[in-house]
C-alpha cells in the first residue's frame, strides 16, 4: 500500500475509496483520465519547503492539450483541502457545473513530481 499525505488520506476515507482498491497510478499522458474523474499528485512549484505540495483535482474538458510551448497540460477545478465530499457530491459538482471559477487550474504534466494517481469506484 502507498503511503499518502493526511490530506489524502482523509479525502480518500470522506469519500469511500479504499487505497488499494479505487487509487491507481495513471501514466502522465492524455489516457490518465476522464471528465469527472478526481486525479491526485504533488506538483513542482520551485525549490525548498512545500514545494511539492499535494494537489487534488476534478478533471474537466479538455483533460490534457499541447499548449503552444509543447507542454502537455492537465485541466480541472481544484478541490478544497477541506471540503466534505461523498462520490455523489462530487458527481453533482460536476454534472450541475457548481464549481468556483477562481478553482480552476492548469497544471503542466512535466512539472508532476512522481506518480499521477485516479481515484476510481
């Protein structure tokens, strides 16, 4: 079993997902995952100190694009570290469309520091 930050730990027992059986490393490409799906990773901010900050995230369309740089990027709505989530909030959230704009991110896939994880029921 992977050794997860508090954080996810506690997203992942909010909404019923059992590590070993609903988390699954996804490779950092356009096929990690679908729209609705919630993706976790520790992101590259620069150098020191929580730099490498655990982020989890409502995938959205499009899931991931070649910007005009080249980079490969991965789109969706940031998820509060401490909202109350239950997979059928979640669906609601993203079905009704009720998610903050101020939310939303992109995040460049190569700046994904380790494993890219999907969380599946």
């Amino acid at each position: 079993m992977a050794k997860f930050s508090k954080q996810i730990q506690n997203f992942l027992k909010e909404v019923g997902a059992h590590p070993d059986l609903h988390v699954q490393s996804v490779p950092k490409t356009d096929s990690c995952a679908v729209p609705g799906d919630v993706v976790f990773f520790r992101y590259k901010l620069g150098t020191g100190v929580g730099s490498r900050k655990a982020r989890l995230l409502l995938v959205t369309l499009p899931i991931t694009r070649v910007a005009g740089t080249g980079n490969l990027l991965l789109t969706g709505f940031k998820l509060p570290e401490d909202g109350n989530y239950t997979p059928e909030s979640l669906e609601t959230l993203y079905k009704n469309g009720n998610l903050p704009l101020d939310n939303f991110r992109t995040y460049i896939m190569s700046n994904i520091f380790g494993h890219l994880r999907r969380i599946r029921k």
